[in-house]
C-alpha cells in the first residue's frame, strides 16, 4: 500500500486485527492506526462476547499485552460519528464493523472518497454468511474500474483502489465476482443458510480462490501498471 495517509479499522472488537495492523506500523514507524468502534452491547458479529456487555476493557488489555497502545489512535464511537469530521487521506481501510448490507456499504461511502490512489480496502468475513460483506466487496469493488487488482485471502475480502487505471484488472474481478456471486442468495436478507442450502453453501464458497497473497505474485501483478 502507499507511503502516505492513514490507516482506518472500522471495527476493533477485542483488538487482535488492532494488534495486527499496530505492529506493523510500529516497526515502520508508519502510525497510528486510527480504530473506530463503539464497544457496545454483543453484536451478531461477537462471537464468544458471553454475558460482557461491552468489549473495551478486553481491548485495551490487548493492545497493553502488545506493547502498541502508543501506536493506535482510539475512537469508542460509530464509524459514522467519526467520519463527519473526517479529513484525511486513507492508505489502508479495514471495514470489519456492522456486517448487515446497509451497514458495511454506509462504512465504505463515508470513506471512500478519501482514499488515495492505490489504497487498499478490505471487508472481514466475505466467506462467513453475512450478507454485508460478501455484497459490498462483488458490488462496489470487483464490479468497479475504480478498484484493480483484487482477491480473497482467508475469509478477507480486498481490493486495491486504483482510480486512473483499474480497468487493466477487470477480466480478473470480473472471474472472482462470478465465483463470488454465487454466496449472495443464500445470505440475502441476513439469512443463515441451513440445511441442504447450508451444504451448498458450503460447496460455492470451496469454489473461490482464498491463498494469501505472495510477494512475488503482488509485484509481477503491479509492476506493470
């Protein structure tokens, strides 16, 4: 990702995507990262959250543990009450927040206009069944010439921003979102698929590409462009 601007986590929770992108920026010296997140009441998202009624206590422990609280800027507030006052530019975008499809799109508009050229957005759990996630990554990234190179690393869905030049890419999302595609009917709506759908579910989701990125394969990708 670029040099200059900021790296945004909408969505901390108990802080080890925090702790991820903190260690990186401290042996870089390339910080804060900026983390948004309301640490409310359990959400579906909070797995394991149990009778806590809220994940801020557990978050800060986590960055205290990591030696990094020096490296991450804290926000507890909804990513849309920090994004008024919103005035720098973006390298890194993390969306890992409300996951319904109305709230995933609304992180990705607040921000996207100030992300700068060859930024990289990436949504957590396009391979869970959540609706959110899987639908703003095939509608607003792999079926946008604004985005170029893309893929699926685990279940983390990314895209690089690429403004001027994203259409060189298309072939390539397009192949992804076709594979991509095929999870929407059965998450439509927030559902969770069951059953003989939840099997197919299963099979599609098997079906799309998800190898970490190599370095190798990264460079040959852009060097070009």
């Amino acid at each position: 990702m670029p040099g200059q601007g900021t790296i945004l986590e909408i969505g901390s929770y108990k802080g080890k995507s925090t702790v991820g992108l903190a260690s990186i920026v401290q042996r870089y010296g390339s910080g804060p990262v900026v983390a948004v997140d309301p640490h409310s009441a359990p959400a579906v998202t909070d797995f394991g959250h149990g009778s806590q009624q809220s994940s801020w206590d557990d978050f800060r422990a986590s960055l205290r543990a990591a030696g990094v609280e020096g490296s991450v800027e804290v926000h507890r507030a909804y990513s849309r009450d920090l994004a008024k006052g919103w005035d720098r530019p973006i390298r890194f975008l993390w969306i890992d927040g409300d996951h319904t499809y109305r709230g995933a799109k609304q992180d990705l508009e607040l921000f996207r206009r100030h992300l700068v050229p060859h930024a990289i957005v990436a949504l957590h759990d396009v391979l869970h069944a959540f609706e959110g996630p899987i639908r703003v990554f095939v509608d607003e990234l792999l079926e946008s010439d604004q985005f170029g190179p893309a893929g699926v690393c685990g279940s983390i869905g990314w895209a690089q921003y690429r403004p001027v030049d994203g259409g060189q890419w298309r072939a390539q999302r397009r192949a992804l979102a076709r594979k991509a595609t095929r999870l929407i009917p059965f998450v439509r709506d927030g559902r969770q698929p069951t059953g003989l759908a939840k099997l197919r579910y299963k099979f599609w989701r098997g079906l799309v590409p998800h190898d970490a990125v190599k370095p190798d394969e990264w460079l040959q990708m852009v060097r070009g462009a």
